[in-house]
C-alpha cells in the first residue's frame, strides 16, 4: 500500500480530524491544482480536470483541524475522479 493509499485510507476513517497540511498534500499528490483565493487569504481552492466539484479548503495554520464538511466535499471530489 502506498503512502497516497495510507493516508486517503486514514482520512476516510476520520473525517473530524484532519489537518489542513494532511489534506493539501494528499490532493497534490493527486493531480488537484491549488490556487490562493487572494493575496495573503487563508482560503486556498483546488481544481481537478477530471472532476467538476471546486474545493475551499481554510488554512488557518498548517496545524488547524479542517471543518468535517470540508473535507467530505474533498473526498467527494476525489471518489469522483477515481471513477471515471
């Protein structure tokens, strides 16, 4: 099992504790492109050619817990490039 596998698997196994720097390396890791909403903002947005779902993640520090329904539109999006 890769190191992709291990942590989309232990993402999927708690959603209510994931941090930012866990969840931007795993959508970099596959294919997301990330963008800063603004200069300096907190808010980072990331895009897939293959899926048409825009996730916002808030980085509130590279420790901060991302808020639980952050992170499902995040495996939402990443379950739906997966399939097609």
């Amino acid at each position: 099992m890769s190191n992709k596998e291990k942590r989309l698997l232990n993402i999927l196994n708690n959603t209510k504790n994931v941090r930012f720097k866990e969840m931007d390396s795993l959508l970099f890791e596959m294919g997301y492109i990330r963008r800063q909403s603004g200069s300096g903002s907190s808010h980072f947005v990331y895009s897939h050619p293959k899926s048409p779902i825009i996730i916002v993640l808030a980085a509130h520090g590279s420790n901060a817990v991302l808020p639980e329904y952050q992170v499902k539109k995040a495996l939402l999006s990443i379950k739906n490039i997966e399939v097609k």
